[in-house]
C-alpha cells in the first residue's frame, strides 16, 4: 500500500525533500551511471509541485512538476527504486500530475518509456537524442 504526497517546493520538509533527492540519486547517478548535477536550483521554488509514493516511510517514487517559462509545465525527475518497480507507480504520478491541469505539459523521456508517457497524451516529437548515454526522446502533451 502506497500514499501520494504533494508539496510545493517551499512546502516540502526537509526530511521528505532528502528521501526524495536519496532516491533520485539512488537510481539516476547510482545505477544509470550518469554523474550530473542532479540539484539544479528548482527543487524549492515557489511554482515547482513535488509528487511522491510512500510505502510506510520509504519514498518508493516520485516526478516533478515545474512551471515553463512561456506557459504550461514540465515534468522530469520521474523515478521508481529498484524494489518497487512493476507496480504501477509511475503511472500513479503521473496521473496525478496530470489530472486536471489544464495547459500543455512537456517532458525527456528516456526513450524506452515513451509507452507509459503515451498512456497520458503525450506524443513524441522530434528526434531521438542522447542524454548521459541514455536514449531520450522529447514528448508533448497539449492542453
């Protein structure tokens, strides 16, 4: 059993804010190999939603939201642990991330996701691309 949080970047406690950045080290610069500057500067920012799965006090998943320059959203960050893959998670968010919001969202799929994104409206658009040598591709989705 899993329970969706959401918090605005000033919102997000600093306790939740560190199991969330855990886990997207965890998995993007652990286990995909790829050293980057994960801690952009956007985390806290007023407009940035945060949305996360526990699993009693594990974050188990999580995706966030920012706000574009010229309107609409962004979606990135999206991340399952290892341990709880499979089970839908993904989807979860980004149904809730989604639902709702009016305007377009945009979103780097690595390009292997490109059918869970699909499920959602988005279409992908251009060419593939690489990314810290994962495959991605950008996908649409409009409002």
């Amino acid at each position: 059993m899993t329970t969706l949080h959401r918090a605005a970047g000033p919102d997000l406690a600093a306790a939740d804010l560190y199991e969330i950045l855990r886990l997207r080290s965890d998995v993007f610069v652990v286990e995909q190999d790829c050293v980057y500057a994960d801690i952009d500067g956007r985390d806290l920012l007023p407009e940035t939603q945060h949305l996360w799965l526990t699993s009693g006090s594990e974050v188990v998943a999580c995706l966030r939201v920012l706000a574009e320059p010229g309107g609409g959203a962004r979606i990135g960050r999206v991340v399952t642990a290892k341990s709880a893959r499979g089970q839908g998670l993904a989807a979860q968010l980004m149904a809730a991330a989604v639902e709702g919001a009016p305007g377009e969202f945009v979103l780097e799929a690595q390009t292997y996701a490109q059918q869970l994104y699909a499920r959602f409206g988005f279409v992908a658009e251009g060419e593939e691309y690489l990314e810290d040598g994962i495959p991605h591709i950008t996908m649409r989705r409009r409002g």
